[in-house]
C-alpha cells in the first residue's frame, strides 16, 4: 500500500467518524441528548489520529517534496495551515464537551454550530486533500520518491481501524460497528 493510498484511506475512515457526529447533530436538533462521553471520544479520536500519525505523515511527506513543484508546494502550505487550523476547532469543541460534561451550561445551538464547524472544516479538508493535494503528488512522483518517503516514515497501528484496537477506543469501535451494520 503506497503512503497515499494509506492517507486516502484514512480520510475514509475519518469520513466514517464524521457521519457519526452528522448523526449526533441530528439527534440534538430534533431534541435528543447524544452520549457527548462517545461524542468525545470521537472527536479525541480524530484529533489525536491526526495530530500524532496522519498528519505527521503528510507534513513528513511535503517536506520530501518541498520544492519540486511550484503548484504542489501551494496546496501543500495550504494543508499545512490547515492542520493548525483544525487542531484548534478540535480542542475547543472537546472543551465544551467536556464542560456539558461537567453540567457547565452552554446553550445547546451554540454547541450545535460548534459541532457542525467541526465536521465542516473536517469534511472540506479532507475533499481538499483528495482533489487537490493527492493529484498533485501523483504526477510529481516517482516510484523511487515514493520509496524513498515510505523509507522514512515510522509504522504505526490505527488504534481504532487497525488489526487491535487500543483499550481508549474498544467502546468506539462497538459503537462505530453498530452503526454501520444498521
């Protein structure tokens, strides 16, 4: 599996998460009180995934090609201030759950928006990855490079997705499966 074929299919699971919050924005418009502990588990799992494996990875990667290509090193800056963009939209949507968990009050529409912000920008991103950044380095790479950049990065074991689940994530998986075989 080449890295790009890892990255894609990484937002494919992301995807997955995602349309589990979709669910839970959903059920909190129509009145309904989500498990917010699962939502947090959601989100965490999104934003330590991203921060600690994925988009190391892609930072990795756009340092190898730095230079190479004039477009590319665009979308690639782009991407960048956009990982730092969306670590933040994470910490302050698990902060605000953590305080609905902790009974702070906060009017439920603002979270609401919070949590569709979140999913928008998470969404957006990953589109803008797929449509933009991966066609760019497909043409801009050999498989040399490709070798060269498998070489140096580290492998790790999704700790959701991946052949074991970690302890953290066993009730997110349930539930994730759950979901997707209803």
């Amino acid at each position: 599996m080449t890295v790009v074929s890892e990255l894609h299919q990484d937002h494919v699971n992301l995807i997955k998460l995602l349309d589990i919050l979709d669910k839970k924005i959903i059920k909190l418009k129509d009145g309904g009180q989500p498990n917010f502990g699962l939502m947090a588990d959601v989100i965490g799992y999104i934003a330590t995934y991203a921060e600690g494996y994925h988009h190391p990875k892609e930072d990795k990667m756009f340092t190898f090609f730095k230079g190479r290509n004039g477009k590319l090193d665009g979308v690639m800056q782009e991407c960048e201030n956009a990982h730092a963009n969306l670590k933040g939209y994470a910490h302050a949507l698990l902060e605000s759950i953590d305080g609905i968990l902790h009974d702070a009050v906060m009017p439920m529409n603002e979270f609401i928006e919070k949590l569709e912000e979140f999913v928008r920008n998470e969404k957006n991103h990953l589109d803008f990855e797929e449509a933009k950044v991966f066609p760019v380095l497909s043409q801009v790479a050999s498989d040399a490079d490709w070798s060269a950049v498998e070489a140096g990065l580290p492998v790790q074991e999704d700790p959701l997705f991946g052949e074991k689940q970690a302890e953290e994530y066993k009730a997110l998986y349930v539930e994730l499966m759950r979901d997707i075989n209803s």
